[in-house]
C-alpha cells in the first residue's frame, strides 16, 4: 500500500519545515509513504528547503499555474507514482499533519474513496462571522447541488483512492475542492467525514482575497456543475417556467378577443406578442436541456475511456519498473 502526500506550495519555505517534519513516518497497513512538492513557480528557496528535508519527488512549473492546475497535475503523477491512497495537505501548515493516519484509515478499510477533513469552520475562532456566514451558505448549496450533505466542503485537507483519482477529472481553473466533490458525489463515491482542528495562523490565506471573489468563483463551479451533471434539471425548470409564464398573456389575449367580441383581437396584440416570445424561451429552454442531456452522455461515455486509459497507462509503468 502506497501513499503519496501532495503539498501544492507558493513559495512556503518558511512554514514548509512544520509541514513535512509533522507528516507521520510511518502508518498502519501503509508500505509507503511519499512526498510529492508541487513547485508553483515559487520564487523563493521552498524547493531547497523541501530537498533538504529529505523530499524526493517533485512538480516544477515554471510560472505560476494556480492552485487548481497544480492539483491536477500533481492527482496525475501521484497514480504515475503508484499511489494507492493520494493525501493532499497544504504548505502553510493549516492543516495537522498529524491527523493523515485518521484521514487515510476510511480507504485502507475499504469504506471511503473520498475522506474530507472538517474544520469544522463555525469555531474556528479568527474566521469573521461574515466568513463563517458565507462558509455555511456556500456548503449548503453545494451540498443542494451535489445531493451530499458535506459540513466543509472546501477543505484542502484530504485524501483520495486510488480509484476517485482515477475518476475523478477536474477541469475548473478555481475550486478544485468544491468540483471533485461534486464530481465524487456525482460519480457515487463513498464520502467520509473527519473532524479535524486546524493550526494556529501561520498567514493570511492568499487564496481567497474577498468573500465576494470567492463566492462568484465558487458559484460558477456549482452552476456549471448543475448544467454538466444535471441539465434537464436546470433547463426543463427553466422552460416549464416560461411556458407558464407565457401561457399567462395568451390565455389573457384569448380571454379579451372573446369578452369584447373582437375576432381579430387587434387591441391586444401587446398580450400576444408577450406571450410568443416567452414560449419561444421555454422552447429554447427545452432544446437547450436535451442538448446538454446528450453532451453529458458523450462526456460520460469519454470519461470512461479515460478511465481505462489511464488504468493502462499506471498498469504499463508499474511492469516497465
Ligand atoms: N494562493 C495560492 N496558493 C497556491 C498556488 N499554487 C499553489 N498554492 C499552494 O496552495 C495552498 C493553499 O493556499 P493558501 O494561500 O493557504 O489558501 P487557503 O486554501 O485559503 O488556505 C498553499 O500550500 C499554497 O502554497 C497559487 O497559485 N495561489
Ligand atoms: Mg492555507
């Protein structure tokens, strides 16, 4: 059984020492353990510091890519690596480290492919009641989106089968967190809960500059879930919606031409017109859901193909070994 610890850092060499010296050597039913430091095109010595702490595996990207990018890439080389169980923890040290032989325990038994650790956010006690607000109400509407019922869904400290990170394909540039938890529910893997308390602030996050940035990003990545996991619900309620509003004037329209016995319904053309172009929506709105509905069954049928072939590509470097 393998484990591979991914640590996404921008320039972190003043935290990361806290980070790696704190990563268990070694864990029950776990053969072992490896660090994989994805370099996000840090500018200051975070890859000596982690060379010198005895880190072996590395991701250099030479500009900065982002949080998201580095994740994927790093989701990749880990099963490239022949990860069984892929952890993924931070480089500020936010996350107790110690904590990873609880988080991996769920998928070593075979009960989880998915393991979150929960920060449980409403007593963290430098978080503002803004921010602890926003958390709550983003949660509950990715947990609406997803159908889970996850208390932190943007938890960077987690850890993934084998099999989700196979399945798992991410493609949003921005909360990476919130989409393969979406896509995990979606693709019906078992999600576990860990509670876990976080460590004392080491820094700012540089991630979310604004509660407001971060709730349009997020809310992008949950529209856009909707429209790839669930089109029909979105767009068939949105053309039931304007078949009934646009029913409205023209049962109005019909309503008048009959009461002031004017066959021709000249006067009231307003009603009519109103009453075509939100019909015309709904129509479009109708279309629009059975497209998206055939577009998801392609993107299913490819991400299978995915699937196996990236089983071969992982099945063909473990014999090349
Ligand atoms: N902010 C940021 N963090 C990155 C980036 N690439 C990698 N990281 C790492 O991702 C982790 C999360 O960043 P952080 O600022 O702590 O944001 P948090 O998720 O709000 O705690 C840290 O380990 C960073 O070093 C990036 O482009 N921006
Ligand atoms: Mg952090």
């Amino acid at each position: 059984m393998k484990l591979v610890i991914m640590i996404p850092c921008l320039n972190e060499e003043e935290t990361l020492p806290l980070v790696i010296k704190t990563i268990p050597k070694s864990i029950p039913k776990v053969d072992q353990i490896e660090i994989l430091l994805i370099d996000d095109g840090c500018t200051d010595k975070t890859v000596e510091v982690a060379k010198k702490l005895g880190v072996k595996h590395f991701i250099h990207h030479t500009k900065n890519q982002g949080l998201s990018r580095s994740f994927r890439h790093g989701l990749n080389r880990a099963l490239e690596m022949g990860a069984d169980i892929i952890v993924l923890t931070e480089g500020d040290n936010q996350y107790p480290q110690e904590k990873i032989p609880d988080l991996v325990k769920p998928i070593l038994n075979n009960e989880a492919d998915l393991v979150i650790g929960d920060r449980q956010t409403q007593t963290i006690e430098h978080f503002s009641t803004s921010k602890k607000f926003f958390q709550k109400l983003g949660t509950a509407i990715l947990n609406i989106a997803a159908g889970t019922n996850v208390p932190d869904a943007i938890s960077g400290f987690r850890a993934y089968s084998k099999l989700a990170a196979i399945q798992l394909n991410p493609v949003a540039d921005y909360s990476w967190a919130t989409e393969t938890t979406i896509q995990a529910a979606h693709k019906g893997h078992k999600i576990v809960i860990i509670p876990i308390k976080t460590n004392p602030k080491l820094r700012n996050s540089r991630q979310f500059k604004s509660s407001w940035q971060h709730i349009r990003k997020s809310s992008v990545t949950i529209v856009r879930a909707f429209i790839m996991y669930r089109p029909y619900a979105l767009f068939f309620s949105l053309g039931a919606f304007f078949l009934v509003l646009g029913l409205i004037p023209i049962v109005h329209y019909l309503y008048l031409v009959i009461s002031t016995k004017n066959p021709y319904g000249a006067h009231h053309l307003q009603s009519l017109l109103l009453g075509a172009i939100l019909l015309i929506a709904s129509f479009i709105s109708f279309t629009l859901g059975v497209i998206a509905d055939l577009i998801r069954i392609n993107r299913s049928l490819i991400e299978d193909q995915l699937e196996i072939l990236k089983k071969d590509h992982i099945s063909g470097l473990k014999k090349s070994k």
